[in-house]
C-alpha cells in the first residue's frame, strides 16, 4: 500500500515535531513542580514518581510483549502519564498502591483501547480516580512539615480562612505536584512559549471556573476566597497539564473554548455543591466523554455543503 494511504490514529500533528519531542518538552515543563514536591515532601515524593513511571513503561512494555505489538515506550507518554500520575498523589501513599495506578493508567485506559490516541480520557486522570474509589483513606491522607490536616480547600469548605500567600508558593499539604501555582504557571508559560498548547483551553477553564464561583461561592465578589479556589487543589495543574491531553480534547477552537467552559462549570459544581473539596479530576474525564460531541457540533461546514443542500431541498 502507498505511503499516502496510510492510516494512523490521532494525535496527528502536522509539525516538524514529532510524538518524542512533544512528550519531552511536557516532561521539562512538569519539572520544576516536579522538584518543588520534592523539596516540599522530601525523598518519598521522588521515590513515588520513579515508582509511577517505571510502573507505566513497564506496564506498557510487557502489554505490547504479550501482545505482538511494536514497543511505544520511546515515544515518552508511557513517561509523561507515570509522572503526572505521581503530581496528582500525595506523597503518604503506599508505594504498591501507586504502582497499581500507573498498571491501571496504561493496561486498562490506554492500551486495551488501542493505545496512544485511542484511550477516550487521560490515563492518569483515570487512574487516579481510580485509586481514589479503591482506596479513599491513603488518597485522601495529606502530611505537610511532619503534620498530617486537611488541604486548604478542605478547610475552605469547612468555612475556615486559608492563607492564599502559602498557598501561592506551595506551603500547604496537598499531593506532590499541585501545591505550588508558581512552579505550574512556569511549566505552562513553557508549553505556550513553545506552541505545545495554546491558551483557548486553559484560558476559558480557568475564567469560566472564577465567573461560577463569583456567582455560586456563596461570598459574593471575595477576592481572597476566589484566589483560594484558583490556587487550590489541582486546577492549575488540571487546567495546563491535563485538560489539554491532545487526545482527549478537542481540536476545532470553538469546541476548546465550549470544552474549557464545560470544565470550568463542572470543577465549580463539584467544589461548591458537591460533598468533596476538590473536583477538577471528574470534571476532566466527564468533558473527556463530551469531545466526540463537541467536535461534532463545532466542525466547521466545509464550502459549499450548505448550498447543495439546499439546492437539493428545491428539487
């Protein structure tokens, strides 16, 4: 068959980059939160990221062994999700547990649906609620300094005050990679300056998400609870990192924009209305399961369809 027949699956990026290096560059932009987690929960935060990735490549290894099937591991995603897997646990959890969620990320949501650009939501995001069902306690356990509490979002829904400075610079208990919206905002300011990801879906997530809680928060136009919800939990980290899964979001720049609003309501229903402080997580996977709708609804009309058919209604 000729080359200019060939079919492959999505992501199809019609660049002079390459699967590798996009993988490679959202690894560097993940590690400077990658290090702050480290200097904030010490050697165990690095020890469960090793634990995670070598979990996902090996998982992904050993699946395309039994299968048959060419070894993707040097194409990073295998890398990229065992790492953002690690950002979105807390640094207490047991080691088998995280290893468990980088087999389930790759073995059950990616490869048994055809592997990279065919699982229908983030791995990792998969994963970890996932782990979040399985084993609620460990998951749901933050230590910070040598004190176990509650995040700051646990606290904010409780109706007690945070400090949103701490928060800002990452001085709170949380999972490894989500406490310091400084170190996020530079590993995003990376994959924007290098065209990784634009700002349609991150730009009206975060937005729409401060509109809804200016609305529904309850405290009216309280600059310091909003800044609290937006530097909370692991919507900076969601928002730049994982929404943004080439895979699991739209193409079209409407439907980003239509997807991003949809995260930013959802992450708002699940904080303010729902029983849990977070929610960035299920509202990912639920916009996930949206996109073939999205696409579908924002495609745009090629040339001229609109005007067959309409000839075609006259005759």
């Amino acid at each position: 068959m000729s080359d200019l027949l060939n079919v492959t699956s999505s992501p199809h990026v019609r660049d002079k980059w390459d699967t590798q290096k996009i993988m490679g560059l959202v690894v560097i932009s993940l590690l400077p939160a990658s290090i702050f987690g480290i200097c904030n929960f010490g050697v165990r935060a690095l020890i469960m990221i090793l634990v995670t990735i070598a979990s996902c490549v090996a998982s992904e290894w050993i699946y395309e062994k039994i299968v048959h099937k060419k070894s993707t591991i040097s194409d990073l995603s295998a890398v990229v999700t065992g790492l953002l897997l690690a950002l979105n646990l807390p640094h207490t959890l047991p080691y088998w547990m995280a290893a468990l969620g980088g087999v389930f990320a790759i073995v059950v949501v990616k490869m048994l649906f055809g592997g990279l650009g065919q699982n229908f939501m983030n791995p990792a995001l998969g994963a970890r609620c996932f782990l979040l069902i399985s084993f609620t306690g460990p998951m749901t356990s933050f230590a910070f300094d040598g004190t176990t509490g509650p995040t700051p979002l646990a606290l904010l829904k409780s109706g007690f005050p945070v400090n949103t400075m701490d928060m800002l610079l990452g001085r709170t208990a949380g999972t490894i990679g989500e406490t310091s919206v400084i170190a996020l905002i530079i590993g995003a300011v990376i994959l924007i300056l290098t065209g990784v990801i634009d700002l349609r879906i991150p730009g009206s997530y975060i937005i729409s998400f401060a509109v809804f809680v200016l609305l529904f928060g309850g405290h009216g136009m309280d600059m310091n609870y909003l800044v609290a919800q937006l530097c909370g939990g692991g919507l900076m980290l969601g928002a730049f990192f994982m929404a943004t899964d080439y895979v699991t979001s739209p193409i079209t720049p409407s439907g980003k924009i239509i997807y991003g609003i949809i995260l930013g309501v959802l992450t708002g229903i699940f904080r303010i209305f729902g029983a849990s402080a977070e929610g960035v997580s299920y509202a990912i996977i639920f916009g996930n399961l949206l996109v073939p709708l999205i696409e579908r609804v924002t495609v745009p009309r090629a040339f001229g369809i609109a005007r067959e058919k309409k000839e075609a209604d006259h005759e």
